[in-house]
C-alpha cells in the first residue's frame, strides 16, 4: 500500500475523541461527590489517570481498527480545593496529557489540556429517619490553556471548547456510614472557535469556515457507597448524552460535531491516615459499557493528597 493510500485509510477510520470529559479529580473530593473541605482548610494533590480502547462504536456498531490499535490517552495532574466555609469549596485543576497509538502511523501529542475550575455548595442535610439528606450543587467552568490540535481525534488532547457546566446533587447518608444518591448535570460547550483548516464537510453539507459549532452534553450517575473517617468506597453508574450531532460515517473521520453517548460503570476508594494526618490516596477504576462515537474505555486513576489548614485548624473532609 502506497503512503499517501495509507494515510488515507488510517484518516477515514479514526473515530471521535471522547468529547466529554470525565472529571476524575486528583484531590480528595471532585465535583460530583458530598466531600467537603472544612473552612480554611486546603487539600492539595497531584494525580495520574490512565484510558485505554482498542474498539469503539462507529454510530452504533462497535469496531476495531488495526491502522490505529489501542489508543491510549495518560493525564498527570495538580490541584486543589479550598474550603471558603464548611459547605462551600472552590476546586481548581490542571492536567496535562499525552496520547498514543500502537498501530498506524500517526504520532500522538503531548500538552497541557484545560483549566478547570468548580464552585460546590453544600443547600443543606436535614435528618430525616435513620440518616441525613444531603442536598449540593456544582458550578463548572473549563477553558484550553494550550493550543493543542483539536481536530485530531482521537489523540487529541482535548476538546477545544469552553464549558460551563451546573450539577445538582442528592445523597442520603445513613447513621452507620453507607449511602446512595443521584447526580444530574448540563454542560454549556461553546463552538471551537479555530481549528486547523478553513474548510469542513458535516451532515452532508460543506462549511468554509474555522469555527465548528458543538452540541452541548447531559449527563447523570447514580451512586451507592459507604464511607467513615478513615475510608471511602463508592460505585457509580453514568450515562452521558450528547444533545444533537450526527454519527460517524463509514470511511469518515471522528468531528467535534459528531453525537457522542456513553454509559460506564467505575469504582472509587479513598483511604485517609491517621498518621502523617492530612494525608490521603484516591483510586478509581472503571468501563464503557454502551456507546455511539465513543471509544469502548477501560480507565483507572490515582492520587495522592494532603489537607492542611491555611485560617483554621485542620479538619478532616466531610
């Protein structure tokens, strides 16, 4: 097969990235939980995930494509939450990630992703029966911090939009420690304003423009878990809708306007010592069960953090 035939085949099947991010957070609390920071408190970490697919749903149906492989996507990341008051926290993280192939020819890219920022508050926990209701929500704001290629997938290194996402969360705790609950969020994505051509095709229709409109994204998780001072254990259920966009086609290359939807199932375990106090690890771990446009994952994760007081005494997570 001639090169320019190769690069060919290799750019017809490359499927869409997964467009929406999974927020796997290196601190000890993320923004889909009921952790809380105490006030003036700050829990620091730095933390490393890891996603894997060699077969992915092209519109429904799922594939494998040996002119790409695996696809590998690595985040190592820093960050922190800040307790401004007991039910009110503010999160920022910074990933950089690095993408990979194991077939074909393409390289992958290395750079730093997007700027993540969440405000979470704590409405209020009434105790009803033998445990407490707790209800939260979650404002999220993402921006590129680097000119990566977005137009790339799926070894980009993210999506190139900004976000703005509202997330409301409800949890019932019991006395003795375990607990279940519901999330619900929409993500604003904006167009990404400049990609790398002038010139597109989607839907049928021609577009002499840079600027590619993205449908913005739904998502829910249901949760079911038990945690005390010392540990967290958590399983979750997520289903993720993208609000319009149309399928990859056959012989056509994965686009940022193209209808991604997921559900995965993931495992998470927190452990907080007792000595040095302040200091915990995170893991997580989980896989894609359905898809469309959307790589058949496997994922874990792992961090390492510590809580420390800035303007009052050190307190545990709640």
């Amino acid at each position: 097969m001639n090169k320019n035939l190769q690069t060919f085949f290799i750019k017809s099947f490359l499927p869409l990235f997964l467009s929406t991010l999974i927020f796997i957070s290196s601190n000890a609390q993320t923004p889909t939980d009921m952790q809380f920071v105490a006030a003036g408190n700050v829990c620091a970490g730095v933390g490393y995930s890891y996603n894997s697919w060699s077969k992915y749903w092209e519109g429904t149906r799922l594939i494998s494509n040996q002119n790409i492989g695996t696809v590998t996507t690595q985040k190592y990341s820093a960050g922190f939450a800040l307790g401004i008051t007991d039910y009110l926290n503010v999160m920022v993280k910074v990933p950089y990630a690095i993408t990979s192939a194991s077939g074909g020819t393409l390289n992958g890219q290395t750079d730093l992703e997007d700027l993540y920022l969440h405000v979470k508050a704590k409405y209020c926990e009434p105790k009803i029966g033998k445990g407490k209701l707790k209800l939260a929500g979650d404002l999220g704001f993402s921006t590129p911090l680097a000119h990566y290629l977005v137009d790339f997938a799926p070894l980009n290194c993210g999506n190139g939009t900004t976000n703005l996402s509202f997330r409301q969360i409800v949890h019932y705790h019991f006395e003795k420690g375990f607990y279940f609950g519901a999330k619900a969020n929409y993500t604003y994505r904006s167009n990404i304003p400049n990609i790398h051509r002038d010139f597109y095709y989607d839907n049928g229709s021609g577009y002499y423009s840079d600027e590619v409109f993205v449908p913005n994204v739904f998502d829910w998780i249901g949760t079911v878990g038990f945690a005390n001072d010392h540990l967290l254990a958590e399983l979750d259920y997520m289903s993720a809708n993208t609000l319009g966009g149309t399928d990859i086609y056959t012989w056509e290359p994965g686009f940022s306007t193209n209808n991604v939807d997921y559900t995965n199932i993931s495992g998470r375990f927190d452990y907080f010592f007792n000595k040095p106090d302040g200091l915990n690890i995170i893991a997580t771990a989980g896989y894609t069960l359905s898809g469309r446009n959307a790589g058949q994952s496997m994922f874990a994760s792992v961090g390492v953090n510590y809580l420390f007081a800035l303007w009052h005494k050190k307190e545990a997570v709640n």
